[in-house]
C-alpha cells in the first residue's frame, strides 16, 4: 500500500499509521529507475548492506542510492522488510505472508534473489533459496530447464558424460 | 511486444546456497542442467559446504534385475531408483550392515567390503582369517580352499567353505567416523556369541575387543565406541590407542532402548512380525529403564542398519512419532532366505504398523536394509574425507536442539507357546 505524497515520493509504510511517526527515523532509498522510497530505518536495516552504510555514518541527507534494484523489485524488499519488522512474532501471519510473497514467476523470484543478494537480507534470501530448491525437488532435468527458462548449452560430449556418470538419477 | 528475453544466471554462490538444500537424487539433476549449474555443484563439493541431511532409502533387489543390480526406494519422492553396482554381484552378497552411506557386504568367500551405493567407492576390509575363531585351511597348491571355526571353546572346530563361513560367523557390522582422529572404523558383531571386534580403515586385521561377549548393537559417539549386550547392558570402549580400554558411562544425553515384540501370527515358522513396540529411556544414574509413550517430533529408522534416531522437522519424507524397520533379527535373516521379511511402518500413537509401500517391490535375499545417501568419498586423495554423513552428524545436531539421543534396539521376540523373553 504505497501513497503518493506532495513531491512524489513513495512512502511505503508498514505500521498502523499513516502519519510518520517521529521517532521512527526514516531513510530514503533510490532505485536504479530513480524512483524514490521511504523506508524506516529498521526496516532498511534488515539489509545488512544499508545496515553498514547507516552504521558507518556514509548516508547522507539525499539518501542511499541502489544503482542495482529496480523500482518494482525494490518495492517488494521493502514490503517484506516492512512486513517483517512489524510483527516479527505472529509466526502464522509471517508464515503466511511469505507463501504468498514468493508466489510469483520464477524470473521475478530470480530478481528478488539477486537484489536480496545484493542488499544481503538473510532472511528473503533463505526464503527465496528454498522456494528455488522445492521447485527443483522431484523434477527431471528437461523439467527444470523448462520451468526456468535454461538453454542447455552441454556439449554432446559433456552431456553424454555427466549423464553416464549418475545414470541411475535420470531414469 | 514482450521480447522473449533469457534471464540472467544467478550468482555461483547463490546456486550453492540452493543446492545445499537438495538431497542427492535432486541435487545430481540439477547439477545437469547446464554448465553453470554444474559448475556451481562441484564448487559446493569442493569446498565441502554440502551437508544436507539424506533422507534414509530402502535398498533392495528385486528377482527381474541383473545380479548386479539393486534399488534405492526413496521415502521422499514414493519411487524407486535402480542402480547397477560393481563386482562382485550384490544379490550374492550378504549384507550384514549399512551406516553413514555405506554397505557392509560379505562375499562369497566371505570376505568384507564397504560398498557406497550412490558413489561406487568400494573398500576391501580385513581379511576373515584375522578374526579370532577363524583359521584358512590351503589345499595341495597352497589355495585358500576352506576355513577352520571354532564355534565355543568346549566344541572343536569345525571345518566351512569359503562361503559357508559367513553363515555361521557374520553377525552385523558397523562404520563410524572418529572426528577427533579424523579417520574410519568398522566395527563387526560376529560369533561366536555375539563378540565385537573391530579395524581401524588402513588395517591389515581385526583387532577382538576383550572379553565380553553377546553384544547386539553398537554406536561412536565422542571418541567411544558404545556396545549393548543382549540384556540391554551398555558398555564404552575407547579404541583410539594401541590398548582398548573402557570406559564408566557418563549421562551424556539421552539414552533410548527399544523393544520390537513379535505378534503371534499365523505364518512360516521363524517368520517375524512386529506387533508392538516398547521405548525406553535409561537412567543412567539410577541405573533403571523408564518408559516413554511417544518419540514427540522424533523417528527412528530401525533394521540391520546403524540404528537412527531423526528429527522428523528436517525429514519431511517421515512421519513423527513412527518407526520405520526392516528385519534385524539375524536367524530370521540369514537362516531363512525365502522368509518373508518384515518391513514397514510402526505409528507409536496409535500402536499400529502400516505397509511402506504395497505391493512388495522387493526380493526377500538379500533382506533388503535401510541405506542414508551419501556421496563423500571415504578415502580421498587430498582432502580429509568430512563427517558429513547422516548418523554423526544427526548427533550433533540433536545435541544442539534438545539432548543427544543414542539409541540402541533390541530384538524382543516374544515367542508364544515358550512364553518366556529370549
């Protein structure tokens, strides 16, 4: 739930208010886009790479710039930090929440990676890295490249190879 | 117009941090998806950062296979897989243990190997002839051609052929990974009455462990060797140095006996069948057995395998509170191969047993045995083999959660009609 202020900057706020609450300082964040955030800093701090940034006194008054998330992507780290940071203790609500966070197409789920990755939020990462492996569970090879999109770029020769040395996974 | 775009690869360590999480039938068909993902894989093993818990398979063999052939029934994915093993032929090999992802077989002259199913890796153990009851008879030529047993010190030996011995010696045999010494050891229970001896890996012999005798089960566990008499009585052996000696057992966590009680049921004679089973903590301190009626969000895994004992929160495949068994009742096994062998699922809440899959895939010879997955390499070339595989492992981890569970099992057969516990 994003509202669109004055200057048209974002706030995707998380708690009951829809005020900014003065003692939850806020951060601004720019993604790759240019698109303008405002995150509380506990929620940015689940990002250990804003975390350190915040912590080593290098963000300034502009904000911290993300020259590797995109806008839509980012919205969606911010929604789960926030998400995260609000309730950390209802465990079905959070469990929840997640199941339908990672419900998307598997190329947005491999942005949310690399940006989770790159902004080193432990707990998405986690998250999104087991959602990957239950899509691989009990899948043949030719399942997977499908369901991911992978080009099979094996030689011939490599193929034969790998297969005649686990021969028995692949039946 | 949406343009078809491929999209970018995930970063290498990010492949392995997903891979970690797969069990190996999933992670080597992953690792063929393409080059990348490959590549991603051999860095994991490299570096020895896999370390997933395998969920434990059923190995069997089935009569419409080769000789060599055997199968792994996964109870995570409900099917099974077929795997062509190396000389010499499996369905003439007894298989009289399996731990850490590793067989214990026992050819037709009745000499030992380790056999890792998943990796091919197969190790030849001590020979026979360095056990303590057996002596090799040579023919004419100076050949190998029978072995001496003595059976009980009032009886005189008598004389086997090469593969006879391992009908009447061969009891079950254990491998354990001592981390403080960062090497292998097999352990075996053979006759006569239940002694244990065991080899360090690299030994040219087995070494007898002194005098006591009628041992069942066996686990290691910080530098000791942990061995449960008939009775249920439990003794610790340290073997690390050129004496054995053992040891006072010090509580260090739970200990837990298990009964299987045979049903009376019309069938062949011998013919097992578990009706129920009794668990029970040991009071080490108090020196007495008290019952317990559930194993909460625990399993065991029960046969002639290393006994397991599970979380059933990192083994999504099992259910809590169950036991999954194969036979262990070495008569039953070894004396009548055409016997039907019990096999399933016990649920301890409501004392019920249930099929583990219908109809019977398996060959009743060899009995088929609970195996955990691995694929480290016992005896690299360069790099120390890791203690990755289940049993250990399982340990730590427990001591981590809650406390230690060792566990040991104990055929019960209640015989009716003899009415008395053997």
């Amino acid at each position: 739930m994003a509202a669109t202020t004055a200057d048209g900057s974002k706030v995707v706020g998380g708690g009951e208010k829809s005020n900014v609450d003065e003692e939850s300082k806020m951060i601004t964040l720019f993604s790759s886009d240019g698109e303008r955030f405002e995150v509380t800093q506990e929620a940015a701090a689940m990002s250990q790479t804003i975390h350190h940034m915040m912590e080593d006194g290098c963000v300034d008054d502009e904000g911290v710039h993300l020259p590797n998330v995109g806008s839509s992507i980012l919205a969606m780290v911010i929604e789960y930090c926030n998400r995260h940071v609000a309730s950390p203790d209802e465990k079905e609500d959070i469990r929840s929440f997640d199941a339908g966070f990672v419900n998307v197409e598997h190329h947005t789920l491999f942005d949310i990676i690399r940006a989770a990755n790159y902004l080193d939020v432990k707990e998405l990462m986690d998250l999104c890295c087991q959602t990957v492996a239950d899509s691989i569970k009990s899948k043949s090879v030719e399942e997977i490249r499908e369901l991911f999109g992978i080009v099979n770029d094996f030689t011939p020769e490599e193929e034969a190879e790998i297969r005649k040395e686990n021969q028995w996974a692949f039946e | 117009m949406e343009l078809e775009v491929t999209p970018p690869e995930l970063p290498q360590d990010v492949l392995m941090d997903i891979f970690a999480l797969l069990e190996i039938p999933d992670l080597v068909r992953a690792a063929s998806v393409c080059p990348s993902w490959c590549s991603a894989n051999t860095s994991l093993q490299k570096l020895g950062q896999y370390k997933r818990p395998q969920t434990p398979c059923l190995l069997y063999t089935s009569e419409t296979d080769g000789e060599s052939d055997a199968r792994l029934y996964s109870l995570v994915e409900k099917r099974s897989y077929k795997l062509t093993l190396p000389e010499p032929p499996i369905r003439g090999r007894y298989l009289i243990g399996s731990s850490n992802g590793w067989l214990v077989t026992v050819d037709d002259r009745s000499e030992m190997h380790l056999l890792n199913p998943i990796t091919w890796e197969q190790i030849v153990l001590p020979s026979v002839i360095t056990l303590d009851p057996v002596a090799p008879i040579f023919d004419e030529t100076g050949a190998l051609c029978k072995y001496n047993f003595t059976s009980h010190e009032w009886c005189p030996p008598f004389t086997a052929d090469l593969d006879e011995l391992r009908w009447c010696l061969h009891d079950r045999a254990f491998v354990f990974y001592d981390t403080s010494v960062k090497h292998y050891i097999v352990v075996l229970i053979h006759y006569p009455r239940g002694q244990l001896s065991f080899a360090w890996l690299g030994d040219d012999k087995w070494t007898l462990l002194p005098p006591h005798r009628n041992f069942h089960d066996c686990l290691y566990k910080d530098g000791l060797l942990y061995a449960v008499a008939q009775q249920g009585e439990i003794f610790a052996f340290d073997v690390r140095g050129p004496m054995v000696t053992e040891k006072l057992i010090a509580p260090c966590g739970d200990l837990l006996q298990v009964w299987r009680i045979d049903e009376d049921v019309d069938s062949a004679p011998y013919d097992i069948h578990v009706g129920k089973v009794d668990i029970f903590k040991v009071d080490t301190a108090l020196a007495k057995l008290v019952k317990i009626n559930s194993l909460d969000d625990l399993v065991l895994v029960l046969g002639y395998n290393q006994s397991l004992c599970l979380s059933a929160e990192e083994y999504p495949g099992l259910k809590a509170n169950h036991v999954y068994f194969t036979d262990d009742h070495g008569f039953n096994i070894f004396g009548h191969k055409d016997n039907r062998r019990d096999i399933g699922v016990f649920d301890l809440a409501n004392n019920t047993r249930g099929e583990l899959v219908s109809p019977q895939l398996w060959s009743n010879w060899p009995p088929p045995i609970w195996i955990t997955p691995a694929i480290t390499e016992l005896c690299p070339t360069t790099v120390p083999p890791h203690t990755t595989t289940v049993s250990s492992s399982q340990f730590c981890n427990q001591a981590c959660l809650r406390a230690a569970y060792i566990f040991f099992c104990i055929v019960c057969a209640y015989v009716i009609g003899w009415g008395y516990i053997v």
